[in-house]
C-alpha cells in the first residue's frame, strides 16, 4: 500500500498543485483547509506524513501541531512557509518537533526527497509504538517471549539501548536468543531501515575469517578469482552481529579493533581504506572474563564492544515463561508444517516444567516441534512427547516360550499336519496379546510382516470345506 500524504493549505489553488504533485509521486493525498478540517480527516485518513501550511484561518498551522502533540500523535509534520518565514518555521521544528520545513514555492525534487524521508520515520515510530506495545503488555518482543522478571529486565536493556549507537556485548548459554536480541536491538533502531547481517565467527575456517570479515581484491591470495565483498560493507548503515567473537582468531581480533575504532575497512590486496557506517553487536555464549584469562578474547576488543552488556538467563532459571513460550512455538509451527494443534495438556505442561532444558529455548523448540509433527492436530499428549519425557511404563510379561494361562487349555487332535498345530497355536498367542500381532509376533519369535503372510495364508485355506473342522479342534473340543 502507499504512503498516505495529508495536504493541508487555505489557499485552494496551492491546496490543488501541492496535492498534484504529491500523487504524482505515487502517494495517496487527502487534503484540508485549515487545522480544524486536517484534524476531522486525519479520524479516517491515517496519514504517514502531513504537509501544512503555518498561515491559515481557523486553526494554523503551528495550533494544529500543538493539538498533535497534545494528543500524543507522532505523524512527521513537514511545514510550508512563504518567504519571509523560515525564522517561525526553524521554530516550529525545534519548538514543537516538526519533522521539516519548505519554503515556497517548492521544488518537486526536494519535496519528493523530504517526503520520503518523513516516511521512513513515520514507519519506524510506527514499528517502534508497536513493539513496545508488544513488550509492555504481551510480553513479546520480536520473537522473545517471557513475562518472568527476568525477562522483562532483558526487554527493558533493549528498549533503553536501541535507539542509541552503542555497542553491545550479549552473553548467555547457546540456545537462549542471542541473536534474537540483536535483531529485536536492530528493530528499534534507527538504523532498522538498513540491513542486519550475522556473522557466526566459531563457524569460518581460520584461513578465511578475514575475508569473509573485511572482503578482498581479485587475486589477493590463490583461489581469491573475483572481488570479495565483506560483512562490514555487506552491514554498510546497518547492524553487523558478530557472533561467538571469543571464537575469533587474536590476530583478526586486533584488525577487528582498529576496523571499529577508524570506522573504514581495508578490503585484503586492496589499496586504501572504504569508510563504514555500521554498529557492531558482539555475542558470546563463554564468560568474558574468562575469555579474556584463556587469552580467547583481547582485552582492549573486549572493553571497546562493551559498552552495554545484556546478559540473557538460561531457561531453567526462567521457567515460569515455558507456557507462553509453547503457545508462541505451536502458533509458528503449525503454519510451519501445515498442522492444527491446539495446545499442550496439563500433563505436557508440567513435565516441560520440570525438565533441566540444558539447550535452552532452542532444545524447547526442537521438542514441541517433534510433538505438533506426531501430534498432528488437538491436544498435544505424552504419548506425543520425546521419549526422554515420557516415564518408561511398566512393561507386560509376556511369554517368551509357548505357554498359556491356567484357564486355557490348548489341544490338539493326534495325526494334526504341522500347518493346523502352527494355526492353532498362533491364533491362542493372538487371543493372549488381545489381538496386539505387533506384541504376538514377539512372542512367536516371528517378524511382523512373516505373522500377517501366515495369517492370510490360514484364511486362503481356511476358506475350504476343511476349515470348519479345523476351526472345531482349534477351539479345544
């Protein structure tokens, strides 16, 4: 859908060429004649940005900014004023933070690129109000879900260091959202508009860790046939995450270091150094102090990402949030494998509770996936769950020679053909297992498949005029 422009001038003939050439632009407008009608439409018309004039009748254009901000709507205003003006608009920007002013008459270039940058802000503001909605009352932010305190410690660590340009450093156990913390940090931020590029570094062969890091040139060492672009200019006015940094050779580490600190990269064969605009996240699932002591980490890398520290809990510590976890999972999953579950018994629930969850949410997820794909729709049982969770039940004795209870008595006519001895006795194994053949075969010593062939092969056979007979002896009289 495109972006809703809201046109607001007394004059109508200007009313009429602005609304032109912002529809010209591919945008949908609506239009106003003063501050008073621009507030009655924006009730059904949810423009992205409003582009008003400050000298109007009625309500102008500086009331009718007051009363948005009274009313806490964040639209990004750009304001239009005639020559003579710019003092009171530069006002009206840092007064009552418009987003912009023009002064008219306006060139269809630079209104264009305005515009568009007015909407990039709006669908941040409009990203960042819906995800802070998610965290304040949904306990959900991005794909994290808890509503332990915990968690909302964790929550509340993003949302203070988002809009920032800070590094960050992440630790916790594998398994428990790094990286989706990095994402939800890339989400808030300014630079959500850009791109998020990961980079697991325990994952790159040391002999080409710095290539994939920081590029190269054609012909920079054997094997490098064409130019190399690295995840630094791959994350250019973006986040890069650099993942298991402690895996990170020393070396590269110290070329790492002083990548941050000049903000360029210097691709390897190249000849000079491309600036960069890119915030680094690090993420580790080892201690850092300890790192550091093993001589897995430099110190002065370590300090330099370390700005902000979130530390992620481990799900055993947090177990109070595997319920909404679960339901998250179920609601993905489904739609992942095309199933129709609908929630975990009481009985799933508390075993989930009650296991040690040493992967972490990953491990959780892994588990109520395989139960969805058995389950397939309804209840997830434990009968659904991995074996580890289901308490081993007591098994029957079933006989492992040819036997019988007390109460049956198996005979057999003298001169039987072996083929009505093997029917006879099989059938009194099948009436044992209440017809389990699964459970009779094992106690034939047979396979399943050789125990249906003797099964049709007895009915072929049976269907003769001896089966009744044979059915009389086979019934013990």
């Amino acid at each position: 859908m495109s972006a809703r422009i809201l046109v607001v001038e007394d004059d109508a003939g200007e009313r009429s060429d602005l609304a032109a050439m912002v529809g010209a632009f591919g945008f949908e407008v609506a239009t106003a004649a003063d501050g008073q009608e621009a507030l009655e439409k924006l009730a059904s018309f949810r423009a992205n940005v409003i582009l008003t004039d400050l000298v109007m009748p009625c309500m102008n254009g500086i009331a009718l900014l007051q009363e948005l901000t009274a009313r806490g709507d964040r639209t990004p205003t750009i304001v239009l004023t005639a020559f003579g003006g710019i003092d009171q608009a530069i006002s009206v920007v840092h007064g009552l933070k418009a987003f912009w002013f023009l002064e008219k008459p306006v060139q269809p270039g630079v209104m264009r690129a305005l515009l568009e940058r007015a909407i990039q802000q709006s669908e941040l503001v409009a990203e960042t109000e819906r995800l802070n909605r998610q965290l304040s009352y949904q306990g959900v932010l991005g794909e994290m879900v808890g509503n332990s305190p915990a968690m909302k410690e964790v929550f509340s660590w993003i949302r203070q260091v988002a809009p920032t340009t800070a590094s960050v450093l992440i630790t916790g156990e594998s398994g428990t959202g790094k990286e989706l913390v990095a994402r939800a940090i890339h989400r808030l931020s300014p630079r959500s508009g850009g791109p998020f590029v990961a980079v697991n570094c325990a994952a790159l062969p040391e002999s080409l860790v710095e290539s994939e890091l920081f590029g190269h040139e054609k012909g920079a060492f054997t094997g490098a046939a064409v130019r190399r672009v690295g995840c630094f200019e791959q994350a250019q006015n973006g986040t890069l995450l650099l993942d298991e940094i402690g895996e990170m050779p020393l070396a590269t580490q110290a070329k790492l270091l002083r990548v941050i600190e000049e903000s360029s990269v210097r691709r390897l064969g190249g000849a000079s150094d491309i600036p960069i605009s890119v915030r680094v996240l690090a993420a580790t699932n080892r201690s850092p102090e300890k790192a550091i002591q093993d001589k897995h980490l430099r110190e002065d890398l370590y300090y330099r990402l370390n700005v902000f520290h979130i530390s992620l809990p481990p799900l055993r510590e947090r177990k109070e949030d595997i319920p909404s976890i679960a339901t998250a999972l179920i609601g993905d999953l489904n739609q992942k494998h095309d199933c129709r579950v609908t929630h975990l018994s009481p009985e799933v629930l508390a075993r989930l509770k009650a296991g040690s969850w040493p992967g972490n949410v990953r491990e959780l997820r892994n588990v109520i996936e395989r139960a969805i794909i058995v389950a397939g729709q309804g209840e997830i049982l434990l009968r659904h769950l991995p074996g580890a969770f289901v308490p081993e039940a007591p098994r029957p004795s079933l006989p492992q020679t040819p036997q019988v209870d007390d109460d049956e008595v198996l005979t057999l006519r003298a001169g039987a053909h072996m083929r009505e001895v093997e029917e006879t006795y099989i059938r009194l194994v099948l009436r044992h297992t209440n017809n389990n053949k699964r459970r009779a075969a094992k106690v034939l010593g047979i396979c399943l498949r050789t125990l249906h062939t003797k099964l049709r092969s007895f009915e072929a056979e049976n269907s003769g005029a001896a089966a009744p007979a044979r059915e009389q002896s086979a019934s013990g009289g």
